[in-house]
C-alpha cells in the first residue's frame, strides 16, 4: 500500500506543471470539447512516457547528448512568443488547439513522465499501474487547469493571457538557465 501511495504522490508531482500550463491554455477559452482531447491526449502522454522509460533505463542516461531542461524551455518559449505574437489575432484559439500544438503541449509535459520512467523500478515493479495512475491524475489535472483558466479568463479578460504569456516566459527562462 506505501508503494501505491508513492506512485500517487508521485504522480501529483508530475501533474503540477501539467495543471500550470493547462491554466496557461484555458485563458484562451478553449471549449469543453477540446478541453476533453487536450486533456485526455496529455493522459496517454503521461502513460506511454513512464513506459518508455522503464524500457530504456540507464541506456539513456550513457548516450543522453542533449540536455532535456533546454528542450523544454525551448519549447516553453516558442509557446510563449507564438501566444505573445497571436494576442490581438482572432485565430488565436485555434492556433493553440490544433492536432500539432496538442503533441506539442503533451509531449512537453510528458517528458518530466519518460524521467520518472527511468528510475520507476527503485518505487514499483507494477509498471502498468503507475503509468495507469500517472495518466488518470494528469488527465483530471490538465482538464481543471483548462477549466481554471477559462475562468481566470472570463473574469480578467486578455490580461489573464497576457500573465500566462509571461508565465511561460519565465518558465522557459527557469529551464534555460
């Protein structure tokens, strides 16, 4: 039972940033419909990723030739200065629910998941269920960050997107540095 206990901590923990971002997404009103894709893409994400993981284990740690920080404030920033660049254009909601900024956002939330992955066995040899558990709280997580946000949105109008923007700045910032 302390083992699931820790996978469920664990899986709180991998979903905070899932939360944040998706409360960065929610200020711009996406719809419930999308918010359910979004939602349950980043879920199979946070599923596959710890999987991944385990299956390449310490290998990668031996040939890792990118920093994976780097990547994911990259990413972070491209997010930022493309919401930061689409503030005032009406295809601003779709430009961000798009199938690709879909991948893009899940798999960026994900790869703290494919980390995880590779030291899971020092917590649990039940991998499906971690993963299993790493999906359901990401999905429930994402969906109430998307909901936070529309109604941060509702209520503060484009200074709520103009925060997450510079949220997502910093966030790249931290990654980057």
């Amino acid at each position: 039972m302390s083992n699931f206990f820790l996978i469920l901590i664990t899986a709180i923990g991998l979903s905070m940033d899932t939360f944040s971002l998706s409360i960065l997404y929610g200020t711009v009103n996406i719809n419930k419909n999308k918010a359910i894709k979004l939602s349950t893409m980043v879920g199979i994400f946070h599923f596959i990723m710890p999987l991944i993981g385990v299956n390449i284990g310490n290998i990668v740690l031996d040939f890792l030739i990118f920093d994976v920080d780097t990547i994911e404030g990259l990413i972070f920033l491209a997010i930022g200065l493309q919401m930061l660049l689409s503030i005032n254009k009406e295809e601003n909601i779709k430009s961000l629910t798009n199938i690709f900024s879909f991948l893009i956002f899940a798999f960026t939330v994900s790869i703290d998941s494919l980390i995880i992955g590779i030291g899971l066995k020092a917590i649990t040899e039940n991998f499906l269920l971690s993963s299993l558990v790493f999906m359901i709280i990401s999905t429930i997580f994402t969906f109430l960050g998307l909901a936070t946000g529309k109604k941060l949105s509702e209520k503060f109008g484009k200074i709520s997107t103009i925060i997450g923007i510079c949220i997502l700045i910093v966030l790249s910032l931290h990654y980057l540095i």
